[in-house]
C-alpha cells in the first residue's frame, strides 16, 4: 500500500490546476478541483477530474506496482491509495498554489507549488471539460 500512496502522491503534485476565461479560469479550476478531491479523499471525484489517458497510465502503474489492483476501476484503484494516506497530508493538497496557467486551444500548462515542491503539470479539454492530464513530476 505505501507504493501506492506514493505513487499517487507523485500524480498529484502537478494535478492541481484549472480552467476560465479564455481557458485559463476554467483550466486552473480544473487542477484546483482536483487537489480538492485529493484533500476530500474523494477518489472517484479525483479520477472525475483526470483525462481518460491519464487514468489509464495511473491504473497501469498501480497494477505494475501491486497485481491486486489489475481489473479494478481509476475510483477503485484510487480510494484504497487515498486511504492509506494520513488525512493532514491529503489536506495539503487542497491548499496548494496553482501558477502560471497557460492555454493553446485544448491544451494548457501550469505550475503546482505546495510548500518547497514546485512541479510543472498539465491539463487539457476532454469532452468539453478541462481535466488534468499530466501528473508526473519531470513529465
């Protein structure tokens, strides 16, 4: 389990963004509307907030990581990481500055800071709605 709080912690760190305006409001909302579900310990509202592809690449890394979880949903697969992650920890991400917010059409960029960690995510229009589509420090 502790693999797996990890490694949703490091999908995280840059999912804090969301979307306006332009994009840029509505795009910063999208990431700040995920690192809220993160400090919810919502895990389907989480994997609401993520791109399809991006689900896929967390649910794949969380099978390489335990077998148990092949088969099993983003919300499923979500919620047991989120569980095993101490509540004040979670709680951090729902504070975390979004910066930086940059669109080009359905695509955009932006800066995660929480505390000393700084990390640069992304996010894109899905279906009409912006979600986080890059999670992974140095991706």
């Amino acid at each position: 389990m502790r693999r797996l709080a990890v490694l949703v912690c490091l999908i995280a760190l840059p999912g804090a963004a969301a979307c306006g305006g332009d994009g840029t409001d509505d795009a910063r909302a999208a990431a700040a509307g995920y690192g809220q579900q993160l400090g919810k310990r919502d895990g389907a509202g989480t994997c609401g907030e993520m791109t399809k592809q991006l689900q896929q690449q967390f649910l794949s890394a969380a099978a390489r990581t335990n077998a148990q979880f092949r088969g099993r949903s983003c919300r499923q697969v979500m919620q047991t990481a989120l569980d095993s992650i101490a509540p004040a920890q979670l709680k951090q991400f729902s504070s975390a500055k979004i910066e930086n917010v940059k669109v080009d059409g359905d695509a955009g960029s932006f800066r995660y800071t929480l505390g000393q960690i700084r990390v640069d995510g992304k996010v894109a229009k899905e279906d009409g709605d912006w979600k986080v589509s890059c999670c992974v420090p140095g991706q």
